[in-house]
C-alpha cells in the first residue's frame, strides 16, 4: 500500500474512532467469529472495561457477562446477525468490578461486500436511561395526541409549532391551520396579553404559578370569549453548552364556565348587599319618595350610570319626571324641579313600550363609532346624552301600573341581559311600594 493510500486509512481510522466515540449510545461489534472489534467510550463507562480490554476478546463470556449469562446472550446476537432489520434485548451484563448492569440493546447484523453476513453491531443503554428516555417521548405524544388540556409549542419567534388536539378545538383551527401562522389570527382580542407572556417566558424562563387570561376567539356560531388558566415552560436544547431557547410551551384549561359563574355570585352577592343597604336607608326618610330616590341611588352602584324615575298621570298614557340623576354633572338621584309637564315620549318609545307589556324593555344604540350619532339616538328619547343601553321597568304596586324607572349605561358598557333585568324588577318593586305611599301627597 503506498503512504499515501495507508495515510488515507489511517484518517479513515480515526474518523470513526472519532465518531463511535462521540455516541451518546454504547456500541460494540462483533466479527462473524464473535471477537469484539469495536468498543466505543461510552460503553466503557457502563460496563468499565477500557476499548483496549475489550477488543480483540472472543464472546462476551468471563468478562462482559457471567457464563451463566453468556450463553443466551451470544446466541441472540447470532441470530440478530442472520435476521434482517433490528432485534431489541434486554439482558444482564457484567461491569468490570463485577456487579451485573440490566442494560437493553439493539442489535442488526452487518454484511459484507458479497451481502453476507460479516458480523453485528449492538448499540445497547442502561435499562432505567432508555426507560426515561421512552417516558418522555410517552409524554410528549400523549400531550400532543390525548391530552385532556391545550398544548401550543411555540418557536422563538412566538409561531406555533405544534398544536394538539384540544388546543385545535379551543381556538377553532385545525391542528395544522395555525402552524408557522401568528398567534391573531386565531386568537382576535388579547393576544397582545398572550405573546407579552410568552416573551416574558423566552426572557425570563418559567413563571412560578398559572395564569388565567381572558382572550376571544372565533367559533362557527360568532366569536367566544373564553378564560383560559395557562401555565407556561421554556423549552431549551439540551444538546447546547449555554441554553439556547427553542420556544415555549403553553398549556392551558379552559375555565370560562367556572369564572363566569364566580362572576356571577359575586354579582347577585353584591346586588343583594346593596338592596339590604337600600332598605334601610330608605327605613330611615320620612318622605315616601325620598326613599324611593334611596333605593335608584343604591341600585346605580356597578350597575348603571344613570336613573330615571318617571310616573304616570292624567289617563294613565302620560309620563311625568319626578326624578333623575343630575343632566349636568355626577351626582345622587334627586327630585326634578318643576315635575309636573309631561314628557314628549314619542310612539315606541322604550318607556311607553314597557308600559304597554306591564314589563321589562332592553334598548341599545350599536352605531359604530358612537358620537354624534349615538348622541342623537339618546336625544330622541330625552335620555342623557351618553346613554347607549337602556333598561326600562315597569312600578307596579297594589295591582295598578304607577310609572316607569329607566336606567342608562353609557358605550363605555355592556348592554344590559337577562339577569341585569331581574335586579332592575327587584328594584322597581321596592320603588313601587315607596311611589303608592307618595300618590296622595303627590
């Protein structure tokens, strides 16, 4: 062979010392014979025996394994080299101060040029190693697959890169949909509130406690705004000598049904506190309608931004003003000077609508833009300039209608619902009592 020809092989050599050695798995191969011909470093640190004790030795019997072992552990690997594909292993072998290692082993047969069987490699871990190893691919497709909770990987540039099936249902995407696509355009309101955390993880690693974050989304039927109790981990490479980000992992539960339903207890909690507070500061008035101003003054709180207190004269088809929060600036509900005209409600006006059901009537104003135009929506119904929502509920005390209370949210507000118009009634019934003790005197 010419120098340079040895010189190749020797590099060629070297290549592959170089390579088995940088194996994160033991190896170790076998010629046809079963002497050992390669032993890399990590298998030296399993078992402890050194590449140069080990190479070069005939079976594994005496010193690999016990020859009780070496039998049945030979003859797997025989027939590894003359099955084709992988056969997977598990068996004892020795370590060099003589305690056992389980260890659980792949092994394929190697050809030669003439395609028969030359030998065979077995690429082999500690049993418990392989086992987390296998745990966690476990986990990681279970939560990808089959888990009971949103998974969204994102990249660190806050694109998804993976998306289970949970996640898919919870932001209404297919699991591929949203791959590689920003975050808005499955998530409409508070995905601002979403990437800051997830920037805030990329920067700062893994937050100590959950998160709950309120956030809208599309779904066949409108948009949903929906709760979503998120915890967040930073993924990093483990293969890097300094942590290089890789992304993050959001996991979430949707809790929209559990909050709402807090919300509302806290809600009718308050409301209630509020109607005890009211009767007892309208125990306190001598004048039947000054408690009746009491209870409008107590029900506005985290309710309505303004109150009207209107009653019925003449035929019963007319309203007069007797009370109303100030027109001009914040203040309590107070009588109107000069009550007494009445009021140019015109046909189909919420308050003679409601008069006409002996019942609760909703209105809203929902122009865009608001403005000038939600100003002249108001206008015509000689409410406050502001008022978007209204609210109107029909006094009814002894059997007889003796007016109407409207109450008023400005755009800045939601509508009023259904559960905003039993508070509103429950009110009403207490004006409505204050009102019919007032009529003589009115």
């Amino acid at each position: 062979m010419s120098a340079s020809g040895s010189d190749t092989a020797r590099a060629g050599g070297d290549l592959l010392t170089a390579l088995l050695d940088g194996m994160d798995a033991a190896l170790c191969a076998f010629d046809a014979d079963g002497v050992v011909t390669h032993w890399n470093r990590e298998a030296e640190r399993i078992l402890g025996w050194p590449a140069g004790e080990a190479v070069g030795r005939r079976g594994l019997s005496g010193w690999a394994a016990r020859p009780a072992d070496a039998a049945d552990v030979e003859a797997r690997l025989r027939a590894a080299m003359d099955a084709p594909g992988r056969r997977v292993h598990e068996f004892a072998l020795l370590h060099k101060n003589g305690g056992r290692v389980l260890v659980r082993t792949q092994a394929a047969g190697v050809r030669g040029a003439d395609g028969r069987a030359a030998g065979v490699y077995c690429a082999f871990g500690e049993v418990h190693a392989q086992l987390d190893f296998e745990r966690s691919v476990a986990l990681s497709e279970a939560l990808f697959d089959d888990a009971s909770w949103g998974v969204v990987v994102v990249d660190a540039d806050l694109r998804p890169a993976v998306v289970n099936a949970h996640a898919a249902r919870a932001l209404g995407v297919g699991r591929t949909t949203l791959l590689g696509r920003p975050l808005g355009e499955a998530v409409l309101q508070g995905v601002e509130q979403l990437e800051a955390a997830l920037e805030h993880v990329l920067a700062e690693g893994t937050p100590r406690s959950p998160a709950e974050l309120w956030a809208t989304v599309r779904a066949p039927d409108g948009e949903r705004r929906r709760c979503w109790r998120s915890g967040f981990l930073r993924l990093a490479s483990p293969l890097s000598q300094e942590p290089a980000p890789l992304g993050v992992a959001w996991l979430f539960q949707d809790v929209t049904e559990a909050r709402l339903a807090e919300q509302e207890a806290d809600r009718l909690r308050f409301r209630s506190s509020q109607l005890h507070r009211a009767g007892s500061a309208a125990a306190e008035c001598e004048d039947p309608l000054d408690a009746a101003t009491a209870y409008l003054d107590f029900a506005l709180a985290g309710f309505a931004d303004d109150a009207l207190l209107d009653l019925v004269r003449g035929d019963g088809s007319r309203l007069v003003r007797v009370a109303a929060t100030p027109a001009d600036a914040p203040g309590p509900v107070a009588r109107v000077a000069g009550a007494g005209l009445p009021l140019p409600y015109g046909p189909g006006h919420p308050a003679l609508r409601a008069l006409d059901r002996v019942g609760a009537v909703r209105a809203s104003h929902w122009a865009a833009g608001g403005g000038d135009a939600e100003a002249g929506w108001a206008a015509e119904r000689h409410w406050p300039g502001d008022a978007a929502h209204a609210l109107c509920a029909v006094l009814r005390s002894r059997g007889r209608t003796l007016g109407v209370v409207t109450f008023l949210r400005s755009a800045s507000r939601p509508a009023f619902e259904r559960p905003d118009v039993a508070y509103a009634e429950s009110v009403a019934v207490r004006v409505a009592a204050s009102v019919d003790l007032a009529q003589p005197a009115v």
